[in-house]
C-alpha cells in the first residue's frame, strides 16, 4: 500500500502547486505538519493518507493527533464513525466531534444515542456537547426531548454559555415554539448577541408575525447591538409580510446609510421587498444603482415583474440581461414559466422557449419541469411531450408533471404508461405522483385502474392517503355512476373530508338524478359546513334531471337565495349576469 501512495503523492505533487504533503513533510517536524494539514483536507481520500502515514508511524495512539484526525473525518461520517470506533479511552473532545459530525449528517438522532451513552459513562458534558445535541434535535423536530436538554443544560449551568441558549433559541423556533423561544429571549440573565436577535426575527418570520420582527429591531437598536446583513435580511422580509410602504422607505434609507446597498443579498431582499409591497418603480432603482449585479438578483426583479402581472417589463429585462452578458440559469426563466402557466399567457411562454433555444440552455429538471407544465396548462400537450422527451435530467416533479399533463387533457392510458416508466427508471413514487394519476383515472373513467393504484400506494409504499387523494377516489366513483360506493367511502374516511368531496358527490347525484342520495349529500353539507346557496341550485337540477318537483322546503330556500343575490346587486355592487359595464351605463 506504501508505494501506491508514494505514487499518488509524486502525482499529485506534479498537478497541484501546493500539494498536502511537501519535502517538509519528511522531516523532523512530521508530528506538526501532519496535524497542521488536516483541516485543509477537503475530501476523504486526502484524509486517508496522512491516516496511514500516522498508523505507519505511531501516531493513531496518540491522543491529540487522533483528535485532530477525527475532527477533520466529520466530512465522511462512515469513515469517522470507522476511526472512532477502534478508540481505546475517547476523551470529551472526540464525544464531542462524533456529536457534531451526527448533528450535520443524515443520522442525526445517532447524536441523541451519544448523548445518552456519554452521560451513561460519566462523560463531563460542556457546552459543545449540548450545542450539537440541541441541533440534531431540532433537525429531528423532537421538542420535547429538546426540552429535557434544556433543564439539563439549565441544571449543569451550561445554559450560561450564549452559544447554548442561542440554539436553544434556535430549536423552539424551529418547532414553531415561539412563546418558550420568547421566555428564553427575554431571559436576562444570559447576554443577548447579534445571534440571538436574529434567531428570535427568524422566529417570528417562521409563524408569519413580521410585525413583532419590525419591534425587536427597534429594540435592537436602542439596545446599541451592531447591525449586520444577515439581519437586515430579516427585517426586510418582515416589511414585506406587513405590507408597510414607510416602513419599507426608511430601512431602504437606513440600509444606504450603513453601506448594506454594497451587498447584494440585502439588495436582492430590498427588490423582493418593494415588490411585495408593490412599490416597483422603488424596486427598479435599488436594482440599478448596483454596479455589478449577480444573476441571483436579475432573478428577483424578473420574479417580482412576473408576480404583480408586468410580464413586458419582465422579458425587457430578460432582453436587456442578455445584451449584459449575464447568462440566465433555470431559476431565472422558471418563475416566468410559472406565471405563464397560471394566466394563460402562452404567446410570453413561447417567447421565453424561443429564448431557451437561442440560449443554448440546458432542459434540467428544473426549467424543462417549468416549461412542460406550461404547455400543458396552455393546451399543447404535444409541445410537452416533446420538451419532456429533450429534458436531459428529470426528477420526481419532472415526471409527476407529465403525468398531470396527461390527466388534465384526457389521456388516462398514456398518463398510466409514464407512472410505470417511472418507476422502472428508479424514480420512487410520491404522494403527489399518486394524486396525479388518481386524477388522470377519474377523468378517464378507469376505475379499476384508479382503485388499484389507491390499494399500491397504501399497501406497497405505505403511504397514507390524505384528503385529496379521497377526493380524487370520490370524484372517480362518482363520474363512473357509483354513487353509493362513493357515498360509503366519504363515511369510512379515516380523516375529516372537506366540503369539496362532498359536493363532487352531490354534482354526481345530478348527472345520473339520484334524488334520495342528493338529499341525504346536502344534509351532510348544511350540518358540517353550513348552507350555500350553490348545494340548493344543484339539488334542485338533481330534480329537473330525475324529472321529478322539488318539494316546498327546498324551493322556499332556493328563491330566498336568488333573492339575497338580487338585493346584493341592487345595492350598485353587481348582479349575477349583470357585467360592471352594463352597471356603469344604468348608473349614466
């Protein structure tokens, strides 16, 4: 093994300028430039090769070497896990690093099992210990065994330490905790740092109260704290929930005066911000007056044009990007694609294909995904088909779209036959995958088709259906004229269903005039979800369809509703039938 790594090293001496092991390697100094190189290692195949040059030489005994080796290991947690295990008597440290390296892995519940095997042992937690076992919970949404941590680390003093309460802070917002976080916050006998500020801001940003982010600001700055970017990102965002004009004007003020107009970040948060608050000539100028911009930021005020309808300003500036030289990436044309999509505005669509195509851009997952969807929501299956088929990476969503496609445009079968391509190229079905071809079977007529599709979600992928995937199962009885198979599968459900499932059923008692179950639907509906004016007009087209009269009761309730919408539209608002035009003339 020796010489194949004196190989690699000679190799590697001769491509890299500034190789990890030198001719000082081989000095007397080994011990020292052997610890001092390892958290430069950037992968695990670097890594390996001063290990086996420590095991050549006697270092893996060592315990400080061992420790710097482990630290540096987090990077591959298998082969952390290999070198801890063969440690004979780890120190706090090494728990410590193997905390850590659980805490950012994909095993982060491992950490809690150290955790307790540390304290079995007799192990002196410090206030790193609790950091990264406070993280792993946190990642795991565990708050309650987050909260034994915590009067653990109260009762050991460790809750002292502001890089302990600071993830404290950051563990019960995370799981939506707020009130705990706040008592945490307030508490005055651990300083508060620029930290703890902005994990409480992201907090409140996380349950949606951007005004409570708008007072601790205040607070903070009569508290004297240096304010930094990444808060001002916070802030920004809370403007922007809030919807404050003013509010949004001064911290633009304030953000010049401090200097944060050099960082785009900030300036990419202050464009997102006047958007939200539609204030975009305001925008447009904070977009200008940076000299040198990232695309992340042509990004934002593209998507900003996009969201409040100004879809010229948005390919002028899709024009005006490509004369800067400033290449466009999937995210820069996928929220355009999305608006597309929603308003119909499939000639912009078509522009921004063209654009692609000019572009030479590459159909990943993400802008391919973008563009299928919207030819298929604009009504050009074909179009989809064949961006779908150009796509050089797919995903789940990629294929899921497609199979929505299909389903939305009557093509049940070819729906099926891509939910089985699917799967033989190794893409794992999800829930929405499994609601999109639920859907393509109930607008194709194939029962049995859907029926068994529900059974293999629920059996073989162990999923657990949700409302809509009932709705779906509802809609496809009830088009099929099995009104009392889905009359029965509404009261088995296992969940509360929603009002929607209820009157897919009472639309189907009207196609095939099933009087009784009609009746009994608009029952349900008037005792969970209160009356509607719509679930009477239907039960009494349920009748003309039956061909029989409704009875007085039903009658009596329908007129009351024509009435009430009557009055409504003579108070000047609008009538049903009555377009605002013809209002304005009557008003002339």
């Amino acid at each position: 093994m020796i010489p194949t790594i004196a190989s690699t090293l000679k190799q590697k001496f001769k491509i890299n300028p500034k190789p990890i092991f030198t001719k000082h390697f081989f000095s007397t100094n080994t011990n020292q430039y052997l610890i001092s190189q390892l958290p430069f290692c950037k992968k695990a195949s670097e890594i390996t090769q001063i290990h086996g040059y420590m095991i050549k030489n006697g270092l893996d005994t060592v315990a400080f070497p061992v420790s710097k080796l482990l630290a540096a290991s987090i990077i591959d947690t298998h082969y952390a896990i290999s070198i801890f295990k063969f440690i004979q008597t780890p120190n706090v440290f090494m728990f410590n690093t193997m905390l850590r390296c659980y805490s950012v892995s994909d095993y982060p519940n491992e950490a809690l099992v150290m955790f307790n095997y540390m304290r079995a042992v007799g192990v002196l937690l410090d206030e790193f210990s609790f950091v990264s076992v406070i993280k792993s919970c946190a990642r795991l949404f565990e708050v309650r065994t987050g909260c034994v941590v915590h009067a653990l680390a109260f009762k050991t003093g460790n809750v002292l330490h502001v890089c302990v309460r600071n993830t404290v802070l950051q563990l019960y917002c995370v799981c939506r905790k707020i009130e705990d976080a706040c008592k945490v916050f307030e508490d005055g006998s651990v300083r508060r740092d620029l930290v703890s500020w902005n994990v409480m801001m992201g907090g409140y940003l996380y349950v949606c109260r951007g005004e409570v982010v708008l007072n601790l600001f205040k607070r903070m700055l009569l508290d004297g704290v240096r304010v930094e970017g990444s808060t001002m990102l916070s802030v920004l965002s809370g403007v922007s929930e809030v919807g404050g004009a003013l509010e949004g004007e001064c911290l633009h003020c304030y953000c010049v005066k401090c200097g944060f107009v050099m960082d785009a970040n900030v300036v990419t948060a202050l464009v997102g911000m006047y958007g939200k608050i539609g204030k975009m000539d305001s925008g447009r100028s904070a977009f200008d007056e940076v000299e040198v911009k990232d695309v992340v930021l042509w990004n934002c005020l593209m998507d900003v044009y996009a969201k409040n309808g100004m879809l010229e300003e948005a390919l002028n500036l899709l024009r005006l990007m490509k004369n800067r030289g400033v290449r466009a990436n999937s995210s820069t044309l996928a929220g355009l694609l999305s608006f597309c999509a929603t308003s119909g505005a499939l000639a912009v669509g078509k522009c921004i294909h063209e654009y692609v195509e000019q572009q030479q851009l590459v159909l990943d997952a993400v802008l391919g995904t973008a563009l299928l969807d919207m030819y298929c929501k604009c009504g050009l299956l074909r179009e989809a088909v064949d961006v779908f088929k150009k796509m050089v990476s797919k995903d789940v969503k990629c294929w899921t779209a497609m199979i929505l496609g299909y389903g939305m445009h009557g093509e049940a079968k070819d729906a099926i036959m891509i939910f089985y391509q699917m799967a033989e190229e190794g893409f794992r079905h999800n829930e929405v995958t499994f609601l999109a071809v639920l859907s393509a079977c109930s607008h194709g007529g194939l029962v049995a088709e859907g029926t068994g599709f529900f059974k293999i979600m629920i059996e073989d992928y162990g999923l657990k259906p949700k409302v809509e995937h009932y709705g779906c199962m509802i809609d496809l009885f009830g088009r099929a004229g099995l009104l009392e198979e889905a009359h029965n599968l509404i009261k088995s459900l296992p969940i509360k269903s929603d009002a929607a499932a209820w009157r897919a059923l009472l639309a189907a008692c009207r196609v095939y005039g099933n009087v009784d179950l009609g009746k009994s639907v608009k029952k349900a509906l008037e005792d969970n979800y209160g009356e509607h004016p719509a679930d009477s007009i239907i039960l009494s087209s349920t009748y003309a369809v039956a061909g029989s009269r409704p009875c007085l009761q039903t009658t009596q309730v329908i007129g009351r509703k024509i009435e009430d919408n009557y009055e409504y539209g003579s108070r000047g608002v609008k009538e049903a039938g009555c377009s605002a035009i013809e209002l304005g003339n009557n008003d002339d």
